[in-house]
C-alpha cells in the first residue's frame, strides 16, 4: 500500500501520532472536565459520564489522558531536536576536520554511549531537578552519541568521494561543502536515526515521570499517572492503570511504525 510515496507502516505511524498531536492541541476543547480537580466520586469506574473513570482523588482519567499528552509530547519532540541538531553538528566537525577535534568528541561520545541510557536519563535528571524542560535535556544527552556515531561514519566515507575532492579543488570554503554537499546527503540517515529515536525517548519519558523526575502533582502526566494506578491494582480498579499505558504503548508503537516505515523505504525495500 502506498499513498505519495509513503509505505502501510508510515502511513499507520503518521497516523496514530497525528491522532496525538491533534489530541494534546485541542486538549481544552476535547477534555470535558478539569485535569486537577476533583469532578465525581473517588475510584468511580468508567461509565457515560467519566468515560475512563476517576482516580483515587475523584479527578477525571479521560481528562488527565487529554492533557498528559502535551507534557509527553513536548519533551519527546524538544529532546529528539535537541540530541538531533547537537549530534549532527558535532558529527559533521568531528568527521569533516579530523585529527585533535575528532578525537575528543569521540571519545566523549564513546563515554556517553557507554552509559546504559535509562540509567544515565535518571542520573541527569535527578542532578537537574524535576521538570519537563530536564527531562527533556537529560534524554536529549542521552541521544546525542547516537547522532554523532551515525553522522561521523557516514562524513567519513563522503569527504572522500570526488565530488568533494573536486569541491576542494576549486576553492569552495569547508563550511559550504558539509552545508551544501555533505548535509543533503545526510538527510535518510537523519530520519531513520530521528524516528528510531523518537519511539524509544517515549518509553524513556515515561520511565522519568513514572520515578517521578518529570512533573510536580497534580499536573497530569502518563507516567505519573500510571505509577499512582499501579497502587489500586490490587482492589480491582484497573482502569487507573490500563488507560495510562494503553497511552504509552499506542504511541511508542506510533513511532515504532514509523521508523520501520522510514527504514523500509530508504533501504530500498518497500
């Protein structure tokens, strides 16, 4: 199946996120009630009127569902262009100029990467404090290696190639040739790694706020949200817990799609 060059995977992936980016942009229109008051009675299963129930505190579920979607969002899409743009800069200097330059970086990418991610996450996002914004600094550090190893090797075997040697030849400056004829040549590698990472920052995002390292009560987040559900597991109200997951899974596997949807078409086959 294909729709202006988009394969089944993509165009399902690009689905389910764009359900979620509308969702968290209309979030004051869709959300009947408010996501940190109290509506209804406390643990009411759902029904017509709550249509994913309440939480122990008598907030609307369906609600905080609404407007979670914003915080994860913004810190998944803010942390992936973060890590994106440092790690491709650094990966085009450290491939293009060589020598000094390209050994520090490496080896200080090669440090990073050493670090299991989610425990490097939660390192960085304690020393910071807890807020959306460190959240989503620590992941982008944690994705920054990834660009780099990625963008160098691939600089690595363009700078020399003959089009670039013939750049060189006639005297174009080094920032035009990785601008204009090294960058273009980048851009698949771009968003395979960019999808590939986007579903991954989703999982991580929910483990930070699930510790909660992402936002203060009684701000509603999945992760949060899911860490109280799993407290009532037990006494039979599983809606606390089923519906914040149900949230995290549908969009790593947004994402997830994607990715295998972009590398699919750009590795020829699709």
């Amino acid at each position: 199946m294909r729709l202006k060059g988009l394969n089944t995977y993509m165009i399902i992936g690009l689905a389910i996120i764009m359900f979620f980016i509308l969702m968290a942009s209309f979030a004051d229109y869709i959300a009947p009630y408010s996501p940190v008051e109290k509506v209804g009675p406390e643990r009411s299963p759902p029904s017509r009127e709550y249509l994913m129930g309440t939480d122990n505190l008598g907030r609307d579920v369906f609600s905080r569902i609404v407007y979670g979607s914003r915080i994860i969002l913004v810190v998944v899409f803010l942390s992936i262009t973060v890590s994106g743009s440092i790690g491709t800069l650094l990966g085009l200097l450290s491939g293009y100029v060589g020598g000094f330059i390209d050994k520090v970086a490496s080896f200080i990418m090669d440090s990073l990467y050493a670090f299991p991610s989610l425990i490097l996450a939660i390192a960085l996002s304690v020393a910071l404090g807890t807020s959306p914004l460190n959240a989503a600094i620590a992941i982008a550090v944690v994705y920054i290696p990834t660009y780099f190893r990625m963008i160098r090797g691939q600089v690595l075997s363009l700078k020399n190639e003959l089009f670039i040697e013939a750049a060189r030849a006639l005297g174009i400056p080094s920032s035009r040739i990785i601008t204009r004829h090294i960058l273009p040549h980048l851009t698949q590698t771009l968003m395979v790694v960019f999808s590939m990472n986007s579903a991954d920052a989703v999982l991580t995002e929910a483990a930070l706020s699930f510790l909660g390292l992402t936002v203060q009560p009684p701000e509603p987040d999945w992760g949060f949200d899911l860490y109280k559900g799993k407290g009532f597991i037990l006494s039979g109200d599983w809606w606390l817990l089923a519906f914040p997951g149900l949230m995290i899974t549908l969009l790593a596997i947004g994402f997830a799609l994607l990715s295998e949807g972009v590398s699919l078409k750009y590795g020829g086959r699709d």
